[in-house]
C-alpha cells in the first residue's frame, strides 16, 4: 500500500501506522500508543481530526506539513471506524502524498507567470 494509514482511539492515540506512514514521516518515530498531537505537530491536520470526529470534514482536504526536511503536502480523508475490539470513536485516516504535484503546479504557474 503507497498510502499512509493512520487509526487513531476516541482519545487521540495512535493504534496503528504503516510503513507509508514512517516512510512520509521519519521524524515521527515510535508512534504506536502515543498522543497524536505529540507525533504530527500539524494545527491543520488536528482541526481536520476534529471535523471528522464531529461528522462535519470535507471529503478530501489538502494538508501541508512543515519540517526541517521542507513542506509535504498531503491529501487526506478521514473516517469514523469501530475498532476489532468494539470501540467506537475511533477513526481511520488515509494519507496519500500529493507534495509531487504541488510541487510541479507551481513550477506550471510561475512559467506561466513568466
């Protein structure tokens, strides 16, 4: 799967992240059981975990995240999932890097300006 997956419980700490995950966010380390707000410092990523939490997030929403290794700008949606074990509230977040594109859009956009 090229897609980062993401599950997080009712209280924000992460159940799962899989290699796409580590792979988009080496920095992030061991995640499993810790918050998510200690993992991913990212107000808009939160705000979104927020919406989908309270049923109102877009479909899809843009994302950039900034590190010291630059800006990665993600594509991510979000959905409300009960767990294997039968907790409810938990959500499952698919992340898919879009940092190419972004990246190839603005090179279009400043030849065109140009």
């Amino acid at each position: 799967l090229q897609e980062a997956v993401l599950l997080i419980d009712a209280h924000n700490y992460v159940l799962l992240a899989n290699p796409a995950f580590h792979a988009i966010f080496p920095k992030a380390g061991r995640i499993l059981g810790e918050r998510l707000e200690l993992a991913l410092h990212s107000d808009a990523f939160l705000r979104h975990v927020a919406a989908v939490r309270a049923g109102r997030a877009k479909p899809r929403e843009e994302i950039e995240f900034v590190d010291a290794r630059g800006s990665t700008w993600l594509e991510v949606t979000g959905s409300p999932v009960a767990t294997l074990g039968g907790e409810r509230g938990a959500l499952l977040f698919v992340l898919h890097d879009i940092t190419r594109q972004k990246r190839l859009e603005n090179v279009r956009k400043d030849f065109v300006a140009n």
